[in-house]
C-alpha cells in the first residue's frame, strides 16, 4: 500500500507511509515535519503496532482553515494546500486506524515573517485564514488555527504529541564541513558549529509562549521539545558526537532526524489498532 492509497482523498504535495499496510501514526506539517519522518520511521520499523504516515506541504501552517505559502507561489497554491491540509487532519480524525496524531512544523518564520538571517525586513510568506478575515494577526491566526485542530483531533480521542521546533540556525549547515577536496580560496570554517542558546531563546520567545498559552486548555496533549537533543545550556549544536545533524540552515539531516526521531518515538502509545494493521 503507497501512501496516496492509505490516504485516498489527498491529494497534497507530501505524501509517505513507513510500511505496507493501514497508518497508525499520522504526521503533520511542514517541511520540519517531512524532515522528521526518516528518523520516526527508523525508529518505529521493528515496531509491528506501529506505521507511520506523513502527510502535509512545505512552508504550510499545520492547522486547518489557513492559507499559507510564499507570497510568488500565489493565492491558488496556497489555496490547494489549505484544502489538501484540511483534508488530512480530516483524515486523521476519523480513520480507526490512527491511534496517535503528531503536530511538527516550523513555527518562529510564520508568526514574525522573517528569516535568523534577515532582519531587516519581512520574509516572502504570506498567512491568512480565509474563513475569518477579521483575523489579521499572524498571531492570532495561529493561535485560532491551532485551538480547532487540537480540539478536533482530541474530542476523537487520538493521542496528540505538538512537537516544538528544532532550532533554526543563522547560517548554513555546510559552512562547517571541508565539502570540497579542491580549493583555489581559502575558507574559514565556523567554529564552533553552532547557534548560541539565548539566539535560539530569543528567537523562539513569541512562538513558544503562544503555543504555551493554547496547550494550557489542552492537557492531554503531549509536548515534545525537539530541540532538547540538539542544545545544551550555551549552545545548539549542527555537530554532534561527530554527526552533522542540518542539511542546511533549519532542516534535519538523515542523522539529526534519527537523533530526534528515536527521543520522540519514546511519547508513542503502543496498544493495537481498532481494525487490523494489514490489508488484503
């Protein structure tokens, strides 16, 4: 079974499933969450009550009812994935098969519209809830976004895991690898490899408060930090233990998805499925 089959209405740009057969697991979001998808599917593949299925659009808040995108993509595409989002999480609402919903996406980019490394201005991403245009506020429209999709998924009783997001860095992940065995030029590589803790805190203050002030009416969600593997008390790290954990400024590589992706695997509740795992 592809994916596209387990999940026959969407129709949306990502679409990947670990294993034959009927998801348990669904992944929402972004291209954070895509990132993450290797390093779950990893660590749940000997797991035979676990199969895990991502689903979702790049640069696309992870809650329904909202457009977003980059602004030159234009209104129809933000609009395809609005509804191919919506589509999902309706998905994951209703499918038997789906014990638990994990929440993952990018979240400082959408509510200020700026990039670490671009402070001089506004980004190019465009957020906007079409079925509440008195909601203007970036802030706002995530925070009533993400209160209906919480609510929808909980009142059917899936286990909700919101993931907080990994650290965006202010440079990019290759400027701290010799990459290339011939050189004409020098090039000095960064060191140490890594984003200062109070960077990281300062730039996630808005994003991590507002979520904060939402899963305060939720308490049966559960919280998952996906930075805490990455950072310690000065410093959050693009190597580790001599493993490159970015592939550029704020995506995981295949090892920092694995890294992360076993910590996360850790919050996912084993009891079998409501219908059986495997199809004829």
């Amino acid at each position: 079974m592809t994916c596209y089959e387990a999940i026959p209405s969407y129709q949306g740009a990502v679409c990947k499933i670990a294993k034959p057969g009927l998801p348990t697991v669904v992944l929402l979001g972004d291209s954070h969450a895509n990132a993450l998808f290797s390093g779950l599917a990893s660590a749940t593949a000997a797991d035979p009550l676990t199969n895990v299925l991502n689903v979702g659009a790049p640069g696309h808040v992870p809650f329904v009812g909202i457009e977003s995108g980059k602004a030159d993509g234009g209104e129809q595409e933000r609009k395809h994935h609005m509804v191919e989002f919506d589509r999902a999480v309706a998905f994951a609402e209703h499918a038997p098969s789906v014990r638990t919903v994990i929440i993952a996406s990018r979240g400082p980019l959408y509510l200020s519209g700026y990039l670490p490394w671009n402070h001089s201005g506004p980004h190019d991403f465009v957020v906007s809830m079409p079925g509440r245009p008195d909601i203007t506020s970036n802030g706002e429209i995530w925070r009533t976004g993400m209160r209906e999709t919480l609510a929808r998924l909980v009142v059917k009783g899936k286990q909700v895991i919101f993931v907080l997001d990994v650290p965006e860095l202010d440079f990019n992940a290759k400027d701290c690898l010799e990459y290339r065995p011939l050189r004409f030029t020098e090039r000095k590589l960064r060191s140490p490899c890594a984003l200062r803790r109070t960077e990281f805190e300062a730039r996630n203050r808005e994003y991590r408060e507002l979520v904060a002030s939402v899963l305060k009416d939720f308490p049966m969600v559960k919280v998952f930090d996906a930075a805490v593997p990455i950072c310690d008390s000065q410093w959050c790290w693009v190597i580790k233990e001599g493993k490159i954990l970015y592939r550029d400024a704020d995506h995981l590589s295949v090892e920092g998805s694995r890294l992360v992706g076993q910590q996360l695997a850790r919050l996912l509740v084993r009891e079998p499925a409501a219908v059986p795992l495997t199809t004829k």
